[in-house]
C-alpha cells in the first residue's frame, strides 16, 4: 500500500485484491475466536480524529487497532481543544508531536485527510471527508461482493438515492469500476452530481431501472447534508419513488448499504430485516478489512524503508 | 451463570452465592494489588453501551473488564449515530457482527436489555434500565451487606426513598428475597408502585418504621425520571419528612445508597460522611462484583458449551 | 518525587533536574521507535479526570499512561454522573474506591486538586486548576529549554499576554526562577496579576522589553476566563501592541507557546509557521516529561516506602 490512504484512486486494482486477501486470511476468521487479538501493531499508536459524530466508524476502526494490539486514542472533535478555535493544522502538528503511526481522520471538509497529510508523518486514512470519498467503505463493499459473488469482473450495481452527497458513492464509483464492475446511478435529478454523465456511469431516474443488475446499493438520505437547501420538495414523494422494498428486489440480486439505515426512507423495513441484504456481512467485512489496511499500511511501508536502505548501502558500497 | 444477566430473577439464591464467592475469593484483593490485572479475558471483546450519562456504573464496567485484561469498547448514545435515527435494533445489530462477547447495556426503556438480547450472540449485561433493573447493583449490596453481617437470613432492610422511580428497589426486592431477607418500603405514597403491597413487602410512610430494621437502603431522588409529573409538591417537605440523617440511625444499623448521592436530600451530609454507612464499600465491591459477572458469564457458559458437545459426541458415538 | 504533584513548589530544583532526566533519558527516544511501549506500570489504573474541554494535555497524559502499559480510564466532567449534582468530593471517594494509582486531574476551581488529594490515596498530579498552576507544563516547558539552551542558569524569559488568567504562567514563574532565569512580564496592567511587581520579577507593557530576553514565552488570550468582564476594552488594540510577529523575534531568541494557539491573536502566522519557535517540541516534551513524571511518582514513592518499612523492621528487631 501507499504511504496514505485518502481515496480509492491510490489503490491500483491489484493492491485493492492484494489487500482484501489479507483482510480474508488473515482477519475474518479471528472475530469468530475466542482470542480476537494479534500482537501485530502491539508499541504502535492509532489516533482516531473524528469531527463528525460516528459510532458504526468509529468503532471499527477503534476495535481494528485495539484487535491489533495497538495503543489507541480516540479525540472527538466537540470534547477538544477546536472549541478554543485551533486549526485543524495546528492539531494534526501537535498529534504529530507524539510520533503516532496511523492518524484516521474523519472530517466533514473534502480534501481534508490530503490536507493533514502535509503536517504528519503517520499514515493518513480518510474516515470519510463531507461529500468527498470513504475508500475504506468502498473496500469492505468490494470484499462483501467477493464473498457472495467470487469475480466481480462484470457485475452490474446500481447505487441509489442521495449520490449528490455520498462520499460511499464516489468511493465506489472509482472501486467498483477499477475491478470491472459496470455501475448505474439511479436518484432524482436534484440528488445527482451535474457531472454525473461524465463519471462513465449509465443514470437513470428510476427504480425500473434496477432491473438486470446484480447488485443494488442504497444510500442513506444525508439530510444532515442538505444544509438547509431544498433538495427534497418532498420527503413523501422520494420514499414513493426511490424507496426500495423487498418487492423491488429480483432473484439473485443482493442489496447493499453502508448504514446507518433508515427504514422506510431509503430501505423498506422488510428487505432491513430480509436475508437478500449484506448490511451485517458488511459491518463484519469492514472490521477485517480495516485490520487488514492498518496491518498492510504498516508493514508495506516499513519494508518499502528497508530495502530502500539496503539499495543506499549497496549504492554506497 | 445464565447467558445473560437481565434481572435479578435469572439467578437462584446458589448462583447469587457463588458469583459473589467468585468476587470475594479472586477479585476483591486484587485492587490492593500493585498489579490489579489478571489475563483471564485476553482477546475478548466487551462493549459497554450507554444510553443515559453515568460515571460510576460505566467506569466500574469499564475498569472491571479492563482489570480482565479484554479489550472494552465505550459507545455513548449521545456520541453516537444514534443521534442520525438508527434504531436500537440496528445499533445492535451492527455491533454484534464485531462479535463482541459482553455488552452492556444502560438504556432509559424498561426491558431494552432482553429486546437486544434477541439480537446478539453476546452475553447481555443490563446496566440499567429505565425504573426496570439493575441486577449488578443488586449483587453488589448483597455482597457488601455479607461483608458486613455475614450471614443474610432474616435480615430486616427498610428501603427508602423515590422507590416508584428506582431500578435498585426493583432488583433489591427480588434479590433481598431471595436471601432470605425481609424488606419494608418507606416512602410517600406517590413514590410508591401501585402494587408495593402485592410485592410481598411491608410498606409505610415514615422513617419510624426504620425503628428494628437491620439496614437502611437510601435511594437516590430521580428527579431527572420525574417527568414533569408533579409527584413532589413541595422538595422541602419531602426532605423534612424523608431525609434520613445520622440522628435515625440506631445502633448498629448499617446504611447503604447506590450513589450518587444528594446531599441534603434524601441523606444528611453528615451521615454521608460517617463510618454508619457503606457506600464506598459498596462501590469498591462493585468492582470486583462486575469482574465476577463477566468473568463467569463466559467461563460458566463456555463450559457448558463444551460440556453440551461432549454429550453430542458421546450421543452420536 | 513527593506523594502528589499539586505546584511547582512541590518540587526542588534537585528534584525537577532529577525527573527531566528520565524523561531524557528513558522516555524522549521511546516515540521515534516502533514500539513505543514498555511495561513498567502494567496492571497499574490511571484516572484521567477532566472537568474542562482539553485536547492537547488529555491525550499527552493518556498516551503516556497507555505506554507504560497502565489501565487508563478517561472520566469527562460532561458525559459524568456531575450532572446529576454529585460533589467533586464525592466523586473522588468514589473514584478513589477502585484504587487508582494515579489521578490526573484538571478542573476549572483553583486549589481543586490539593482539595482532593485529602480524599484519595492515589497519587494526584493537576493538570491545571482554573488560574492556579500547570506544573506538567512547567516541566516540560524547563525541559524544551535544556533541550535548547543547556544550563538555564541567568538565562532571561519573558512571558507575555494574559497572565491574569494564566495557571501556566504562575507554574512558570515559579519553576523558572527555581532553575535561576530570570523572569520578566509583559501585558496590558488590566491583564498582569495586581501583585505582580510582588513576585520578584520585572514588570513592563510594552514588547520593547522583549529586548535582550533569550526565550519569549506567549500565553494563549484565555477569553473563555475572562466571565464578562472587561479585560480587553478592545481586542484589536492588544492584538496591535502585544501579538508577537516574527518581525519582533531578535537573533537567537526562542518562542515558546502551551498552546492551543490563536493564530492572529496572540502569536503572528508567521511565527507560528516558523522555525524560531519551540512550540512541537514542548508537545513532544510533554508527553516524555509526563510518563516520566507518573514513573517515578510511582516507584520513587514505593522505594520510599519499602524503605520506610525496612526501618520499622530494623527499629523493631
């Protein structure tokens, strides 16, 4: 893996499987343990920096670190010192100071962990920056897909609902697409990015649409994005057309979302509570799946440093 | 022990004896120690989830399984997705695919803790629930009440106080019983169930009664579950008739309050700070009464585990 | 070092010389290595009880329990059981029941964690007490200098801006004038306290008296202690006559600041973006300052104990 991790286009398609096999053979299985714990990162420091409210994030990266036996610190954003008026600068250069290994950033500004990543020499890992991208979603989807469908070289998914301001949809516009998956946007026009033709994805402006695919993503409605704007003229009329039910979903497709969901906004409370979804064999992926990021991020880079040194030696000599 | 620890009916008098023989016997020095740790749950995974804000409850979980050496995981309804609508059932869902081995739970809804035990695979804890239980508070009385008087038998207990509002009172009637001892409420009557007499309990209006008991069990005024409701006319009145101070309590009464206290309240000031009461040993047993739950919620239930599938075994050969 | 760490006139300068050499010596290299970690105070609790907003000094004192291998428990004064009206007292004979061996304290009341060192047998180290001392901070600012200077002997600092409210000048001007600097204020008079030109420094408002000084040590306008009152008629005019530029820093002088900084207010972004100032290395001080700190709070006090008891031994025999 790369130094950092901010967006799915630093990871070519080879490193994401590269990844995901270690997440597979090495850390899905140990959750089913009684012993859920390697001595892996035990000496390293994880901070969590998260300036939104998460607990389905948070806490999978928190547990991923402690999993790895690393030290792990969480600051929340309302219980620290930004409320005296400090930079996000001047607090990722004082975290700096302790000399962390992995600082995982969950900002609400795009470009935010590419930011940080300036004034620290910890590993960055975007946790989710405002509309911009959560590559570490994208990566425990794609897993979830490779264990329901093996080869996800020419599936089809159709990701629906609040795009416009999805992070998980842009992250999974560029995954999905580098491991060949053909990818159809399904929202109203008023919830598509304008430049959405031009992401080389198929848009429609129904649910009709979902026929012929395998693979359904729902979004949750980012209402706490909408910031006041009239995106939705009315709520009622989107759950009518955009709301998906168990009878929306054909044989062989399986349904996808990155939490938390909201029945009867986005997901019909029969297909939550129905087996044709993989939301909980995705919560359990991410756990595996950020172990495996934080391990590879390490391990990667401290061999990369290795044998760049052993070239200096060699040059030298 | 049971799978979970839900109410304080789930135990008979023999399982209350030997948990607490547990605390006694392996967990109650070990705070004196300088090394107050055993690695008895390496690896396993406890997450303690709190609905209501806590201090003693949630760093007494907290200590003790980190005291078990597990790795605990704090999630704080207020800094959580919760606050983005996620039902308590989704919430639970999704941390039960980390499979975790405890949670606790303290939730405002009576019953929140058996509705989540339907959810996951993990031990449930209830921490709390509403004016339901709270079974470890409970154990911790009866623990320190042994410290003190040995032998529990006939015991009398006068429990005073907000008793309609009052999860202890709930837990301690049933498990007060259960050891045999005898219990009367004191209270007025609109801080009294309904059916207190029904409870098999004497019931009366004024601290004379507290004349021959053995224990008074001061409860803390929930002004906080009091809803707007007008059950206290007049505070002063209610502290005139009810606050229990030094001069009520006789010789050789014992009096414990599961904390926190209200000074000038429903306790004297300078009761809460004589030697007649118990309320720091009641915290320092909780301690050790919470490592015994967890350590023999899984140890108990492991063996029974591998005691069910030798019997397979045996069957099938 | 003495049983708690309440002021800098706990310590002399033979003892402050004695604890910066740990820090030195065991702990300043322990965060460039990989494993960042020894065990010294495994099975050892640390309470880290804050009572204000803190990013900066909470996790340094975290990170440093959590490298010595302690439990650390974190207890925030807003998501705790003081909301329902407990007593700062009675929190801390609670907390005291689990037998920390440390509690770091901050709380916004001078004199709060000496008026809690009479309630627990655990070590207390304040971590700032409303306007009264800082003395971790103090430390590690001593420790920066030494870093940077060697002997501080008639070395010569200025401390400038709001030392009205400022707990970590009072903690500064009495550990610097401890290692023989000399100090020097400089602030607006309604911002210097009224006994100032009392406490054996020289007094001055204007930054021409920065002239001279080896270290310029800024103080963070603390507007969140000023309660109404009218300190600073206005703002802009302190910023014009006390903001410290990089235009202001004379050859070889060093700027230390405790940070948070405001950025515009106190210190120009200029200085703050520059190599003149110290501001990184005190944060990565403070963290090597504050395990020692804990290390030798711990085991200075048993070796003084064991000895204590060697003699009683030897008297008796």
């Amino acid at each position: 893996m790369n130094w950092h991790l901010l967006s799915m286009n630093d990871l070519s398609r080879d490193e994401i499987e590269s990844v995901l096999a270690t997440a597979r053979k090495d850390f899905l299985e140990l959750s089913k343990r009684d012993i859920k714990k390697v001595p892996t990162l035990r000496g390293r420091t994880v901070i969590d920096l998260f300036y939104e409210k998460s607990t389905r994030t948070s806490t999978s990266f928190e547990l991923a670190g402690k999993r790895l036996s690393a030290d792990v610190i969480n600051v929340k954003a309302d219980a620290s010192a930004v409320g005296k008026g400090e930079s996000l600068k001047d607090t990722v250069l004082t975290l700096n100071a302790y000399r962390p290994d992995i600082i995982v950033l969950r900002h609400p500004h795009v470009g935010a962990p590419a930011f940080i990543s300036r004034y620290t020499e910890a590993h960055v890992i975007n946790a989710g920056d405002g509309k911009g991208e959560h590559p570490t979603q994208c990566l425990l989807d794609i897993f979830s897909l490779q264990q329901e469908f093996g080869e996800l070289e020419g599936l089809k998914v159709a990701i629906v609902g609040d795009i416009l301001h999805s992070r998980v949809a842009r992250s999974n516009i560029i995954g999905f697409g580098k491991m060949g998956m053909q990818v159809r946007l399904i929202a109203p026009p008023a919830l598509l990015p304008r430049q959405a033709a031009a992401l080389g994805v198929e848009v429609s402006h129904s649910l009709d649409s979902l026929a012929g695919v395998d693979v359904i993503y729902l979004l949750r409605m980012q209402r706490e994005r909408h910031e006041g704007a009239n995106f939705l003229p009315s709520l009622r009329e989107y759950i009518s057309n955009y709301c998906v039910s168990l009878r929306h979903v054909g044989r062989g497709q399986r349904v996808l979302h990155p939490g938390p969901i909201n029945r009867g906004i986005e997901i019909g409370a029969d297909l939550a509570d129905s087996g044709e979804n993989l939301i909980l064999q995705q919560v359990e992926a991410g756990l595996a799946v950020r172990m495996a990021v934080m391990y590879r991020i390490i391990v990667d880079n401290a061999a990369a440093a290795a044998q760049a040194e052993v070239k200096n030696i060699q040059a030298v000599g």
